[in-house]
C-alpha cells in the first residue's frame, strides 16, 4: 500500500463520457445516460481491498443513499489491474457490492482509460459534477483515515453536494483525497 493523495482535477472540468461494465447487472453504463436527470454525479474510484476505502465504505453508503433521495447519482469505478491483484477483479468487486449494499453501479475499468481520463491517482477518489457534468469539488470524504480516531462523516463531500443542490458556491477549502495508489497496468502509466 503506498500511501498517496489525488491530483486535484481543475475545477470546472467537464466529465469525460465513458461506457463501462456493471460488476452487479451486468448492463454497460453510460455516464451521459445514466445522469441525464441527475442534479449532480459523484464519481467514485475505489476498490475491494484498499484499508482506505474499506474503512469509508459504509459512510459511502450512508451519503449515497441520502442524496440519491434529494436526486444526486453515485457511481463507483475500480481501475486496479486485476491481474496482479486479483482481490479487485469484477466477480469479487460484484460480491464486494452486494455485501456492502451498494445503491449505485460498481463498474470495471479494465482499460484504466477512464482513470487516466479523470487524473484518478488513489481509492478513494472523489468526484462532484454538477448537472451538465461540470465539475464543482473533488477530494477527500472528510479528515478520517484508518487508525486516527476521527469517525467517518462525509463531512466535506456532504458539504459539496449541499452547496450544489442550494445553488450556492462551495467555499471551503477542498483537501485531497488520500488512500492506496490506483493499481496501474504497466502498460497504462
């Protein structure tokens, strides 16, 4: 596990569109259909075996549950290269859903194109675009990490989706995220 922190795309960068696999239905996801009614998106790159978002996993849930109510749509991405780490591989990302009852796709980026697309760099990777997939935040969950007795919150996303469904701008600083680094193929980097 090296510990690393995201790279902090450029606020006001447009989603790339991608088309990806769902490790649970099945069903290839667009991300321009499957927001097109949407309030806003998170985009979240994550995986199965990183401390770091095992640790913020059920917070994620809570958040999601929460603010797909209110019209917000959540989608979680794993990039990681199967194949030397095979903890990440769609079967156990599907498994991985279902025991921690994910409400939104957990998708495969086998290619890891859509990370590289994104600038993602650890799990997890935090995304906030607004309803024309504008991006308004990006960073950390909130101050918790494994081990440092801060409880898990969503103190900072939460604070970034409710600025976005009251139309006010996001004033607070954005800390990145931190977590494991993405798994790259040789090939991607």
């Amino acid at each position: 596990m090296v510990k690393t922190y995201s790279k902090m795309l450029d606020l006001g960068t447009i989603a790339p569109d991608f088309r990806l696999k769902d490790s649970v239905s099945g069903e290839m996801i667009r991300l321009s259909s499957y927001t097109k009614d949407s309030k806003g998106t998170v985009i979240m790159f994550i995986c199965n075996h990183c401390p770091y978002v095992k640790h913020v996993n059920q917070g994620l849930v809570k958040l999601a549950r929460e603010y797909q109510a209110q019209g917000i749509s959540f989608i979680a991405i794993s990039s990681n290269d199967a194949l030397n780490y095979p903890d990440d591989a769609p079967e156990f990302m599907r498994e991985s859903a279902i025991n921690e009852g994910y409400t939104f796709p957990y998708l495969y980026d086998e290619t890891q194109e859509v990370a590289i697309l994104f600038q993602a760099a650890c799990t997890p990777d935090l995304y906030l675009f607004d309803s024309e997939l504008k991006l308004v935040y990006r960073g950390q969950m909130d101050d918790s990490r494994p081990g440092n007795q801060i409880p898990v919150t969503g103190t900072d996303l939460k604070h970034a989706m409710d600025c976005l469904l009251n139309h006010q701008l996001n004033q607070k600083p954005q800390k990145p995220s931190m977590g494991c680094n993405i798994k790259w193929k040789s090939s991607s980097i």
